[in-house]
C-alpha cells in the first residue's frame, strides 16, 4: 500500500495577509488562509469602545497586518489578547500589541517560555522578523470570564488535547466559539504534542456548549459539524495504531501504509506520522495527560520530515 500523496505548492510561496470576516454582533474572525502550518486563525472582539484579541499571528509582518485590522474596526488599541496555546503561529505576533494584557492557561506562560523561538528554525526560509516572545503575564487554571464592553468571554481549559494547555473561548451571547487548534477545519490535526484520547475527550466539552457559529484554530468558519470532522479522523487514528502494533509495525511504516480515505484531502497529511506516534504511546499505556518525552517527539518530527519526503510546506 502507498501513502496518500497531495500536490503542495513551492515552499518559496507565500500566502496572501488575513481578512477580518464578521461572525457575530461585534465578533471577527481573522482568517488567513489556506490555513496550513503557521496560517491560524484569530479572533477580534469589539464592544463599547474596547476590543480584545483571540492569539495572534506567527509573523511580525502578519501580526502588524492583524493590528492594523483590530484598529480599523476600533480606534483604540486592544485591552487583551488570549493565548490559546503556546504555539508560535497563535503566539508570537502578541509582542505587536504593548498595550494589551496577554491572558492565557497556566502551562501556556510555562510552555511557552520553555519553547522560546524554536519554531523558526523548522523553516528557517519564513521572514519571521523582529518577533519577541511575550507569554502570558495573566494566567488561569480552569476558567476565566473576560468582558469586553457588554460581551462576555468566557475562557476554559478542556484538557490535553492539540497541547497540555489549550483554552477556548465561548461567547454565549454570540453563540460563537474560539476553538483554538482542538479543531481545524479542512486542516489535519495534530496531536503530538498533546493526546488523542483527551482530543476525543474535549470534542464532548465543545459540543455541549451549543455553538452555532465556530472558529477554528486553521481554516475557514464552520459549525459544530467540524466536530465530527475531527472525530472521525482521530478515531481513523487510533484504528490505524492498534492495526500496526498487532501487525509489530513502527508508527512511521503504519503510515506509510495507511489509506486516509475521506481524510487524504485534508492539508498537512504528513502528520499522520506524528499523530500515529502518539496513539502508540497511549495505546501502550501513557496516560492522556501525560507529554511523550522531548526525544520522542524530535524523532516524531523527523519521522514527519521523512514520511512528507522533505519540510512540510509553511507559506507563512
């Protein structure tokens, strides 16, 4: 069997900046696509006269871009911006915005001042320029409301699942809800550096909050159906892993012989690699909260690297 191939584009390309699309009564979502690695989505909320931000951008230019359309939809300069996870592409524009308290989880301040830029050196080809690492200087272990004007931002931690410290953001007088990179749309998901099991685990938190409008971390706005989206693929997932380890086959040579199915369109394949490591290591016993040891996800990352025939492609 052979692994699902897709066309990508050179990886000298660059995609076009975002676009603020409305998706509530003073709700954006900042959309940058085609929504692969490193071109996330964020969030500008505008009430009263005040605004916020859901995470940022990866690069300084991008994160310039983000300000100038925070400040064309209200003239004063964000109060706040939430972190979603420590990530660089949701997490390093946040230095663009002096002014703003950073607010995120607990582990998000840890992590990411435990990462610092290392990012940039996965694709040392993206003009990353003068970015600056500003962390969480606010941060929350279960839950936080937020006010932004009259609209309430209610911020909460769902488990380990895309990271160890993922939040999202549900306005209920909106209905709209920030998912951060728990879900993408039209985009793999990518778990390696969080659990599969707690992934699943978190889709029951984010249906029940009755969503009509949902934002994910990549690709376009969707509804509650991206919930099953990212179910099915994950539970694709965890099928595959457990075929491979009855079959005494390594993650990587499981993903050579995978069939995606309806899941091969999605961007990003390569990281079935990555993903099929972690399942792995919770089918053999590592507990969802538990992070695989850093050598253990370098190896996942070069698996990826070899499983892609190259660096996945970033038009950051």
């Amino acid at each position: 069997m052979q692994p699902t191939t897709t066309v990508r584009p050179p990886v000298t390309a660059v995609a076009p900046l975002g676009r603020a699309v409305e998706v509530g009564e003073g709700v954006h979502a900042y959309l940058q696509p085609p929504g692969g690695w490193c071109l996330n989505n964020a969030g500008i909320i505008v009430s009263g006269g005040e605004s916020a931000l859901v995470d940022t951008t990866a690069t300084e230019a991008r994160a310039r871009h983000l300000r100038a359309t925070a400040l064309e939809l209200n003239p004063a300069a964000p109060r706040a911006v939430v972190t979603t996870h420590f990530h660089g592409d949701h997490a390093f524009g946040n230095f663009v915005f002096p002014e703003a308290v950073v607010i995120g989880h607990e582990r998000t301040r840890t992590e990411m001042m435990a990462a610092g830029l290392h990012l940039t050196g996965l694709w040392p080809d993206v003009v990353w320029g003068g970015i600056e690492l500003a962390p969480p200087t606010v941060t929350y272990r279960d839950r936080l409301t937020l006010h932004v004007g009259t609209i309430r931002a209610e911020l909460e931690h769902t488990g380990p699942a895309h990271t160890s410290n993922d939040t999202v953001v549900w306005l209920p007088g909106q209905q709209v809800l920030f998912t951060g990179d728990l879900v993408m749309n039209g985009v793999t998901p990518f778990c390696l550096m969080g659990s599969i099991a707690g992934s699943l685990a978190a889709l029951g938190r984010l249906r029940a909050f009755g969503a009509t409008t949902v934002v994910p971390g990549h690709g376009p706005v969707c509804g509650p159906e991206a919930f099953d989206a990212v179910e099915g693929y994950l539970r694709l997932v965890q099928r595959l892993a457990q075929e491979g380890l009855r079959a005494g086959l390594t993650p990587i040579q499981t993903a050579r012989g995978a069939h995606l199915g309806r899941y091969a369109d999605l961007l990003d394949p390569e990281r079935l690699a990555p993903n099929l490591r972690r399942a792995y290591a919770e089918l053999e016993g590592l507990p969802a909260d538990a992070p695989l040891p850093m050598s253990e996800r370098q190896a996942a990352l070069g698996e990826m690297i070899e499983f892609n025939g190259g660096p996945p492609c970033c038009l950051a």
